[in-house]
C-alpha cells in the first residue's frame, strides 16, 4: 500500500514528467538517472520509452534499462532480448541474475528462443538462466549449441548439460572431441565422470596417456 500511495504522489507531483524529459538529454548519466527514477517509482507507462535505451552506446545506461524491464515486469521483461544488439557484461549477467531473484511469479520462464539468438552475449546469459533455474525443457537447444561457432558458448553448454545430467550429450561430444579447444575437452571427461557409462569406455581408454595433464587424470 505504501508503494502504491508513493506512486501516485510521484505521478501527483508530475515527478514521473520530469523522469521522462531526462531521457531527452544529450548527456548519458542524466538518462541513466532517468530511467533509474522510472525504475524505483514503478512508472509501467515509461516502457516503450526506456526500450529505445537498450542498445546505448553507454553501458551504465543499457544496466539501467535492463533493471527496469525486469524489476517491473519480471520474467516477461526479459523480452528485452528479443532486440538486443549490444553486449552484456559479467557484471550485468551477475546483476540481472540478482534482480531476477526477487521476481515472485508463477510464470514459467521459457527461454528455449534466445538459445539461439544472434548475439552469443544473449545465449551466455540465457545459458546461465537455465542452469539456475533447472529449465531441462531446453535440452534440444542446449545440444544444438555443441556445434556452436563460439567456443565460450560451447563450454558453457557442455557445462549446463553436464549440471542438468543430459545423458543424450555423450555421444555428440564424443563424436566432437577433436574439434573441441582443450577447455572444452576437460569439461566433456568432466561430463563423463558425472554420467560416463561402459559404452565410453574405449574412447576414455584412448586419452588415459594424454599430453593434458588434467584429461589423463580425468581419464
């Protein structure tokens, strides 16, 4: 209740006015501030606005376009990724994963369509939402990113199958290993120590005299 007799009073004062006008300015921090004011005082009305900020060349003010999308819509907000072009920092996957803790929702999060986005930095973030969330609906599309061009997105989906236990994973990254980096390589025996089986073992048996000291070890 309180929030909501702040909101009005904001609106009352013509606060959320003056929020929107800073969103005009030729200066990026006083957007920044824009966008963050629309964000505490839960201005929804501002929303195609702040949406024309989420590719600024700033990277404080994309943060604060992102927050605002997800603190007021929750996990619907994250169609903001639908039209993003720009990166996303660690720091800013860290914060969105953060904001998106306090989305109390009994909405299911589907993220299966950003899997395979345009933009790896989507699919980095997206990767991370699945891991923490359990979303094992994603199974075909996590497979799909073995053959993906971005060894970053590779390893971090060998190491999101792993985590999900995805059995069907094995033979794919088998089939790849030569074409994998040797980061990859160690998360696939990794992957096999959590869920190898007797059919592996003639492919681990070849790398138990590996170069790599931490595969033979695995081995």
């Amino acid at each position: 209740n309180m929030i909501d007799v702040i909101n009005q009073l904001y609106k009352k004062l013509e606060l959320d006015t003056r929020a929107l006008s800073k969103l005009k300015s030729s200066k990026w921090h006083i957007i920044a501030i824009g966008i963050r004011d629309l964000r505490r005082f839960k201005v929804l009305e501002a929303q195609s606005e702040v949406e024309k900020y989420i590719n600024h060349s700033k990277m404080e003010v994309r943060r604060q376009a992102y927050l605002y999308f997800i603190n007021l819509f929750g996990f619907k907000g994250l169609d903001f990724l639908d039209n993003l072009k720009s990166s996303i920092s660690v720091w800013d996957r860290i914060g969105i994963l953060g904001a998106l803790q306090g989305v109390k929702s009994q909405e299911t999060l589907d993220t299966r369509k950003w899997l395979s986005s345009k933009n790896d930095y989507v699919v980095l973030l997206v990767l991370e939402l699945v891991r923490v969330y359990n979303l094992r609906g994603t199974k075909k599309e996590l497979l799909q990113l073995i053959q993906h061009k971005n060894s970053e997105i590779r390893l971090k989906a060998i190491n999101v199958l792993n985590y999900l236990y995805i059995t069907e994973a094995k033979e794919l990254l088998i089939n790849a290993y030569e074409t994998l980096t040797v980061k990859e390589q160690i998360a696939v025996f990794k992957l096999l120590e959590n869920m190898g089986a007797k059919e592996e073992e003639s492919f681990v048996l070849k790398h138990v005299a590996s170069k790599v000291f931490e595969i033979k070890v695995l081995a």
